[in-house]
C-alpha cells in the first residue's frame, strides 16, 4: 500500500511539471514533427515527380530505339541491294600521263606523281598490309592564292591492275596546308593488289609500267 501511494505521488509530480516547463518542450516537439511531415510530402511529390519523368524517359528511349531500329534496317537493304563494291572504280576513259610527267590544272595547280612502287620498308604497327605495301611519291604546286588544304585520299587514289582501289594506310598520312606557290613532295602509302598501277586523281591517272 505504501508502495501504491509513493507511486501515485511521483506520477502527480510529473504531470505538474509537465503543465510547466515541459509544455513547451511538448510544443516544440510538434512543431519538430509538423516541420518533419511537410518536408516528407516534399518529398514525396519530387518523387512523385521524378517517376513520371523517368517514365518520359523510357517512353523516349523506346522511340529513338524503335528510330535506330528501323534505320538500320533500311541501311542493310540498301546495302543488300546494292551491287558497287566501295573498292571497286570504273576508270576507264581517264586521261593518262606517264611517271613523271608535270600536269598543270585550270586552277593553276602543277600535279606531279614521280614513282609507284612496292616498297620493302615498314608499315606502321597499326597497319596490317595483307597485299603488297605499295609506295607513291608525288608533288604538288599551289598555284592560287590562297592556302590549299590536301588530305587522304581526296588529292590521290590508287588502282591495281583489276581497276581494284587500294585501301590507303595510316603511314605518311596525308594532310598538308600548302601555301599559295609553295611545292609540296610527299609520300602516300597502300595496301594493294598486282600492278600495274595507276595513281589517280579527279579525271587524270598517272600508269606505271
């Protein structure tokens, strides 16, 4: 029974100190919660939010996937359709010029190719030669007067004796700014069947004998 009474008049004791200070801490605590619980609904619509923008997303990609799809389906049509081997050139009805021989164009550019020949030296290591490695030695004359960009094979092809194009490689590639008047010798190299050979460039073919 006494423990019964000590009991009650610690309890009576809290609930009057509660009607005190602790009050306050109550109401703090509460406004901690309401605080807590706004930025929980925050929350909860950026999420909201974010789901149907990923859900945009997906429906996005399935279209540019669908797009590629159908794009490559068409691409390997043609391609299937198609007879032209990209290494392959009719290059008959070209102009022809022997080694060595000096072509000057209605721009005023001077075109020379010196020499054609399977060379023995050493391709680049990212290079793999599976025909013969055919050198090309040949100038060229800017002869307007402004600077004149030269590369790959926009400014020099070569054929083989089948009319077959050879795959230029990666040595000596070219790419030059050749200044008005200025005369550039270089090098080119290729993978290439038998020759002989010609070196071609717009409508005019230098033959190697």
């Amino acid at each position: 029974m006494k423990n019964k009474l000590v009991l009650l008049s610690l309890s009576s004791f809290f609930l009057i100190a509660c009607n005190g200070e602790d009050k306050e801490t109550i109401s703090n605590y509460e406004s901690t919660i309401d605080t807590l619980q706004n930025d929980n609904d925050k929350l909860n619509q950026e999420n909201k939010k974010l789901v149907d923008e990923n859900k945009e997303l997906k429906m996005h990609n399935k279209e540019i996937e669908s797009y590629v799809e159908e794009f490559l389906t068409d691409w390997e049509s043609s391609i299937e359709e198609s007879t032209d081997d990209p290494y392959i050139n009719d290059i008959d009805g070209l102009e022809t010029f022997s080694l060595g021989d000096t072509i000057r164009f209605d721009t005023g550019h001077e075109f020379k190719v010196t020499d054609i020949y399977v060379t023995d030296e050493a391709p680049n290591p990212s290079d793999i030669i599976n025909r013969n490695f055919v050198r090309v030695d040949f100038s060229f004359k800017n002869g307007e007067s402004e600077d004149v960009t030269l590369a790959g094979e926009n400014i020099l092809s070569l054929y083989d004796s089948n009319g077959e194009k050879a795959k230029m490689t990666s040595k000596n590639f070219l790419y030059a700014e050749v200044s008005p008047g200025e005369l550039l010798e270089t090098s080119i190299y290729f993978d290439a069947g038998q020759g002989p050979y010609q070196a071609v460039t717009g409508d005019i073919a230098w033959v190697s004998e």
